[in-house]
C-alpha cells in the first residue's frame, strides 16, 4: 500500500472511531412514570431492574433511568409525562395503575410504552387486543378488579362471625364505579351485607377504618388499588387493630402481617414488564407483543395473624390456600 493510502486509511480511522465510541458512551434513556411517591414507588420496581440485568441492560451503565413520580396527585402526571416524552426516552415504564399509561397514550404515539400490571386494558383503550396490542402500548395485565368478587366469596368464608363486610375502595380510580358494582354483586350472591367506605389519601384511610368499627364489620375487603399498595403497612395495622380478618388483593400484605390475599404473583409480573422492555431496547415493537396475562393466582393465609386475633381459619381453607404463612 502507498504512503498516501496508508495516512488516508488512519486519517479515516481517526474521523470515524471519536463518532462510534461517541454513539456507545450515550446509553439509551428509560423512562419510568409513576403515580406513586419517590420513597415508595411500589417495591417492585427492583424486579423489573433485574430482569433488564439479566437481559443484559444495566441501570448506569447501558441504560440510563428518568423516573417521575406523581405522589399519588394525579394531577401531576401530564407535567411529569411531557417532561419524559421532551427527553426523549427509548421507553417508558407506566406504573401505579391506568392512569400514567393512559396520559402517556394520549402525548405520544411513536415512544414505545410498557405498562406493569393493571386490569382491562382493552376497555380503558391503551390496547386494542390482548394479543395484537396495535400503537406503541403493551405490558402486563393484573386481574386486579377483575378478582375483588372472588376476594368476597373468601372472605365471606373466612368470616364465621355475623355481621356486614366492610370494603375500601379509592373513588379516583377510573373504573371505580364498574369495581364496586362487580363487589355489590358478589356479597348479594353470599348473602352478606356491604358497608362502603372511601379513601383516598393517608387520612382518608383512618377515617374509613373509623367507620367500618361504628359499622361493626365482620370482616374486610380491601379493593384493588396501587394507592392501597403503597399504604398497605398503615392498612394492615389498622386491620390488626380493629380486630378483623382482611382480604387484600397482593400477598405483599401477607408478608407483613394481613390476614390473607387472593392475586397473581405480582413480583413475577413486574419481571415481565423487565423483559419486555429489554425486547423492545433489542429493536422489536410494541405492537407485536402480546400483552401477557397471569396463569397462577395465589390463595395465601397467614396463620399467625389468625392466631394472634383468636380466629380459626377453616380447615376446607387452608388446604386450598397456596401458602401458609406462620
């Protein structure tokens, strides 16, 4: 090779190798948007860090994270998700119930978004099927709500002691109205009375637990809800105070002491979402990710917070119970 070809081989070399090495040094930008608080994001959002690990993409090293979190103030979650979409992100993480999800939705149609866990997300409009997604939208459905009857009926069996069951429900949450109905339905068909309270703030929450003991509830049925999740050390404690066998929707209550839980494996969930985002990282679309659905659900009781409340729990019950904590 002559002289002049050789420069011009290393002149080439040195123009193109700052340009490479520059594109590797800017690592893609994950967005997370949440509807929960910094301090308490949900507690399962490290699940979803592992998987993207395992699939080979690292916080800090390959990827780069922007999170947002609304503090549950809904009103905050247009400002929080322009601001995520201005960056912008190679994906969004929506968490904390439809309500991120949708409010993406509605600022973007081209950034791939990627839900964790929520309940009908046909019906709300994020997905146009389960299996063909469409748009920029997929994740992982929850059978939240979709479970609170069955939650009644274990309730109901769990309850010996006479009286009407208590249920918390969050009024802003978009299908409240469609939950509560499903609920009513259900304790009619155990012939059990309901007595409804609402909460929606920290304080909110004292004052329904406040009501379901002037009620004299046999019994309580915490709805599905992100906010409730994010509360549940508050929700157990009171639970425990008043006395009263409770029915939650994550056996992440469980853990920590409430009486028993009836849901899918939310941990294993949230990996999904992990891996469904590294999918899209790799190149594929949203579109063509099916959202994926729950196959186990899970019946836990904690033996030892019936015993420590003086209750025994029906032996037909714990020989259908998935776990037994004690």
């Amino acid at each position: 090779m002559r002289r002049r070809d050789i420069l011009s081989a290393l002149a080439g070399a040195a123009v193109s190798w700052p340009m490479v090495a520059g594109a590797q040094q800017v690592p893609p930008v994950l967005g997370h948007l949440a509807s929960s608080s910094p301090d308490n994001p949900s507690g399962l959002f490290p699940a979803i860090l592992g998987a993207l690990k395992q699939a080979g993409f690292e916080v800090g090293r390959s990827i780069r994270l922007e999170a947002r979190y609304a503090d549950f103030d809904l009103e905050r979650l247009p400002t929080l998700a322009a601001e995520l979409v201005s960056l912008p992100c190679s994906v969004i993480i929506a968490s904390g119930g439809p309500r991120p999800a949708l409010t993406l939705q509605s600022l973007t149609s081209t950034i791939p978004i990627v839900f964790t866990p929520l309940s009908d997300s046909v019906r709300s409009g994020l997905v146009a099927s389960l299996n063909r997604p469409g748009a920029n939208i997929t994740g992982v459905a929850a059978m939240t709500i979709e479970l609170d009857p069955k939650r009644i009926e274990l309730l109901h069996a769990l309850t010996t002691a006479p009286g009407p069951l208590g249920v918390m429900y969050n009024p802003t949450r978009p299908d409240s109205t469609s939950q509560l109905d499903s609920i009513q339905i259900a304790a009619k068909a155990v012939g059990r009375e309901v007595v409804l309270t609402q909460a929606s703030t920290p304080q909110g929450i004292d004052t329904a637990f406040a009501q379901f003991k002037e009620r004299s509830i046999a019994g309580l049925l915490v709805s599905a809800d992100p906010f409730f999740s994010s509360r549940r050390s508050q929700i157990v404690a009171l639970a425990a105070q008043g006395g009263w066998p409770a029915m939650y929707q994550w056996r992440e209550f469980v853990d920590i002491g409430g009486y028993a839980s009836f849901g899918a494996n939310l941990t294993e969930q949230y990996r999904q979402a992990g891996f469904f985002v590294a999918r899209i990282l790799r190149g594929e679309k949203p579109a063509d990710l099916p959202v994926q659905q729950p196959t186990k659900f899970e019946f836990v009781v904690n033996l030892r917070t019936a015993r420590a409340l003086g209750r025994t729990v029906p032996l037909p019950l714990l020989a259908r119970a998935d776990d037994i904590v004690e």
